[in-house]
C-alpha cells in the first residue's frame, strides 16, 4: 500500500497555492519519505490534465422510486427541515479505513452512497425542495487531489455535483459549506442521528430525541412494503445467493482439508463478484458450531459424516440484500438421526410459509412453525405435554431458540425502528418481504436430550415475498426437502 506525502509537502504546496486555501492543512502521514513538495512541482500538478466531465449520463435506474419515497416524507413531515446523513469514513486501524456504506435512510431515498453526503428537504410553501449535498471533485489548484489520503488519485475520481445532479434527480451542492449554514438554519428541524457527528454538531441547539426518533421510525416503516424496483433488487440478491451456495458445494472437499473460511471465503468471492459484498457475516457453521445462531468465527474443522449450516446473503450493489439458510450433509447424505431433525424443521417451514399471505398477522408464520417443532419434541419425548402447555410456557425455545423470521431488504433485519404494532403486531401486505427460518438445535452439552441428537443444529430459511393471492419464495431454486438437498448436492458436484 503506497505512503501519502508529509505535513511539511502540504505546507509548500498551500503556500504555492494562496493563502485562502491553505487555512485547513491536508493531513498527511507523519514518516513519509519526501522531505516537501518544491514550487515547480506544485505549480506543475495543477496544469496539463483532460477534461473529463461526463456529460452523457442517464439518471440512475431507480430515481423515479427514490424521487416518490422523498414525497412520502415531505408529505408526512410539512414545513420542517429534514436533514438525512450518508455517514462517514470509519478508521479501521491507524490510517485504513473499513469499506465505506452509506446510512440506509439516506441509500433509500437518494440512491447515492458516498461517505459526508447530507440530503436536506427545505419546506417550501408547498412540499419541500430537496438538495444533494456532496463533496466536489478533488481541487487541482490546491494539490488536494494528489497530497490529500482522500484525493483522487489515491482513492479514485468522484462524481461533479453537476454530475450527481443528473444522476440521482437532484440539485447538488458541496457539502463543505452545509454545517455553516445549518447553524444559521431557523425554523423546526429533524435529523437521522448516528451517523454524521459534525451535521448533528451543527443542529445540536435546534432538534429533539423524540422528533429525530419520529423521522426514523418514519423511514424504517416505509420500508416494510416494497416497490417494484426492490423487489427485483432482492431477486437479483437471491438469485446470486443461490449461485453462491453452489459454489461452496463444489469445494466440500477443499473445506474439509482447511476449515469453515474456505466456505465463507468461497461465498464472498461470489459476493463481490456479482453484488456490493454480503449482506451480514456469513454463517459457515460445521459440526456442533451450527448450534450457535450467529456462528461468525468461521475457524472451525468440517468433517465428513456432519452437518454444516450455511447462512449467507449477497448484497447487491443497491445494498439489498438476501438472507437464505441450508443445512447441508458435507458428505451429501443424511444419516438417520440427521433427517429426523431435518424433516421436522422442513415440515415447520413448510407450515410457516403456508401463513404468509396478506391480511394475515405478522405473527402467524412464527406460530405455526413453532407449533409443529413442539409436536416434534413432544413425540420425540424430549418435552412433557401436551403441546399447547409447550407452547404456553414457551418450553420448545430451549431447543428453537429464535423467532422464525424477520424483515429483508436494505438491512438483513430490515425496518427494526419500525413501531411494534405496525411490524410484529401488523398485518402482512403485498409487497412485504420477509424470511422464514425455523430451526432445532441440540447443544453439545444439553444432557437432557439423547446423546445422538448433541451438538446437530438445523436451520432452513427462505426469503418470502407476499403477493396478491398469497406468497412467492423467492429463494425456490435452492432445494428445501431433505431428499431432494442429496440430489442437487449430487449433481452440482458432478
């Protein structure tokens, strides 16, 4: 990784450039190994470079969706200023960053998702008039596109504003000049918190907790029914998924000879390959690790005769995202005891799928499914009954642990700061998509089950889209039934 230039190169190079630009020093590394950057350099880097203003850009493909999504907000909030940050950079260590990805509320209504970008929403006497605030292009005149860590020529050209404004529909701004004139600002305020320090800095005097709260339980419900351009994102995100689970088939072998990353590391190339990264850390759990929902270590051993759970999810370049199970044999058939509990989470499933459609309580999926896993304990005689006990006092979760499902879409879980009684206490509607994913875990230690069912956990889950008449699977092409998983492991290993 190549090492930026000095403090004392920067000081040369403003003083080159005029005292006007040379009041906010650009950061440099502290033992590079150029003492300064003499006269003729810094007189020679601002001249000799094309032009190369794009001029025949389109508007991005779903600028039509983001342009209504920002008139449901002005229509709710009239008269107020709404001030919604992208986030920035975050240090990884000493001078790295982690790979940057804008705040969600400001993805969903701008399609931008590049680091200090603000969207702001004027009131005007009718609706609100929105603005793009972004940083500019690298300045030549000052050196900042070469002496800079952020300058261009070391992390890539950025769009003009003249540029982002076609692109994404609306006016663009530099967004240097936005903290300023937001300290002048009058007049009701609400911020999205927690990602831009200096914007909420500069409205510290002027908003509330429970108004900025109001503006993103706001967005995170708007997000619980999809439009057509999001639905064919999570397509997309499934369908790479699905590609991606095929891949790590292939290489059971590989992964027997190293560990549960060659797994994760299988699925990510897929994953960036195809879309942005994944959407969550992937679960590559083996052996007992299935037995630990959010198993991320990825470091252990897989073994044939076991089971490994693989949840993973692509993400596509819109940040939508999938989020799809398969417990799958790593020798590609199910001993006895393995199917026995891997039909009884299939059969679960199966019942939980049925209850999503809409104008059923959000709550109907979860229940069904947990009613069949009770069934199962009950006979298998793992739980006393009778089943409605089980369920009443919640016995089966020492073995199911978590809720069937959740939200899917630009978060994994997605619209969380939705109100109870608008998400789990809702009524599904067409549009909504959302996972169903039950699933029995054994504990290597849990002494109060067979010694043959220790250290076996199985997930299934799938990605639902409610429709009209009922539900679409979105993730059908990867196979569900237990026979059925045997054949396709079969046939993608050839």
């Amino acid at each position: 990784m190549a090492e930026e230039l000095t403090p004392a190169a920067v000081d040369s190079a403003a003083d080159a450039a005029g005292p006007d630009e040379s009041e906010e020093p650009i950061k440099q590394r502290k033992n590079g190994l150029y003492p300064g950057v003499s006269d003729e350099l810094a007189e020679n880097m601002k001249s000799g470079w094309a032009d190369t203003e794009l001029r025949d850009l389109e508007p991005i493909p779903q600028a039509a969706e983001t342009a209504a999504r920002r008139a449901a907000l002005s229509a709710r909030f009239p008269g107020e200023r709404l001030v919604i940050p992208a986030g920035n950079l975050k240090t990884r260590s000493n001078d790295t960053e982690y790979a940057f990805r804008a705040s969600v509320e400001y993805a969903y209504l701008t399609g931008n998702q590049t680091e200090d970008g603000v969207l702001v929403l004027e009131p005007k006497d009718e609706g609100h008039e929105a603005t793009i605030y972004l940083l500019p292009r690298s300045d030549r005149e000052n050196g900042e596109f070469w002496l800079d860590g952020q300058g261009e020529l070391w992390v890539g050209r950025r769009h003009s504003l003249t540029e982002a404004g076609t692109l994404y529909g609306i006016p663009a701004s530099d967004v240097r000049e936005l903290a300023g004139a937001l300290r002048e600002a009058t007049g009701p305020v609400r911020v999205v918190r927690g990602h831009d320090a200096g914007i909420e800095a500069a409205l510290t005097d002027k908003v509330t907790a429970e108004r900025d709260e109001e503006l993103r339980v706001f967005l995170s419900e708007a997000r619980l029914v999809k439009d057509e351009f999001e639905i064919g994102e999570l397509q997309k995100a499934v369908d790479s998924t699905v590609r991606g689970f095929e891949d790590v088939v292939k290489v059971l072998d590989k992964a027997e000879a190293t560990s549960e990353r060659y797994i994760e590391g299988t699925f990510f190339l897929r994953a960036r390959v195809e879309g942005n990264d994944v959407g969550y850390g992937t679960i590559a759990a083996a052996g007992p690790h299935a037995c630990t929902l959010h198993w991320v270590r990825n470091d252990g051993a897989v073994r044939s005769g076991e089971l490994l759970l693989l949840d993973a999810g692509v993400e596509t370049h819109t940040y939508y995202t999938a989020d799809v199970t398969r417990t799958l044999p790593v020798n590609g058939r199910f001993d006895e005891i393995q199917r026995k509990i891997y039909d009884a989470v299939y059969e679960a499933q199966e019942a939980g799928i049925a209850a999503v459609k809409p104008g059923a309580k959000y709550r109907d999926f979860h229940d069904a499914a947990q009613r069949v896993l009770a069934e199962k304990l009950v006979e298998w005689g793992l739980v006393e009954g009778p089943v409605e006990r089980v369920l009443e006092l919640g016995l089966q979760r020492r073995w199911t642990l978590h809720g069937t499902g959740h939200m899917l879409g630009m978060d994994v879980h997605d619209c969380a700061a939705a109100r109870v009684e608008a998400y789990v206490d809702g009524v599904l509607e067409p549009g909504m998509c959302l996972t169903v994913e039950p699933g029995l875990y054994f504990q290597a230690d849990d002494l109060t089950v067979p010694e043959e069912y220790r250290g076996i956990g199985v997930r299934i889950e799938d990605d639902i889209l409610v429709t009209e008449d009922g539900n679409r699977n979105l993730s059908a092409a990867l196979p569900r039934r237990s026979d059925e998983v045997e054949a396709w492991m079969a046939s993608v290993k050839g």
